[in-house]
C-alpha cells in the first residue's frame, strides 16, 4: 500500500488526495499519509480510504471507465 494515493475527507475540499507513505498492515491504527503541502497521521477506523483512480483517468468524462468508482472519484471528475 505504500505509494498508493487515497482520498481522505477534508471539513472545506471535501476531499484530498493523499499518498500513503509507510506500509499498512491489518491493525494499524493510523496510516502514514502526505499530502501537497503536509505529513499527516490518519486514524483508520472499520475501513481504509477510498483509492484514487490513475492519473491517466483524470477527469473521464465516462465514469464507466474509471478503475475505481466512489463520491471522491465521481466529484473529482
């Protein structure tokens, strides 16, 4: 999981991609994260954040073709 980018609920974007930086292992209560301009310590509650889809599938106009779909990709593109 490390590299990954996921998108973390954020109170005025509603949400920010982020990228994981240091391995995750099942009972890790926090996940080692960096975003644009911060490191950040993020608490992992009953699931992991949702990933990001590749950069080559920014701002799809079909939603059909994105690898993963959820509220933070369907706002993002």
């Amino acid at each position: 999981l490390q590299g990954a980018r996921v998108w973390i609920p954020h109170c005025t974007e509603v949400w920010r991609a982020a990228e994981v930086t240091r391995g995750y292992r099942e009972g890790d209560a926090v996940l080692h994260l960096r975003l644009d301009d911060a490191s950040l310590l993020y608490p992992v509650g009953s699931q992991l954040p949702p990933l990001c889809n590749p950069d080559v599938l920014s701002g799809e106009a079909d939603l059909v073709a994105l690898s993963y779909l959820h509220e933070p990709a369907v706002l993002h593109s």
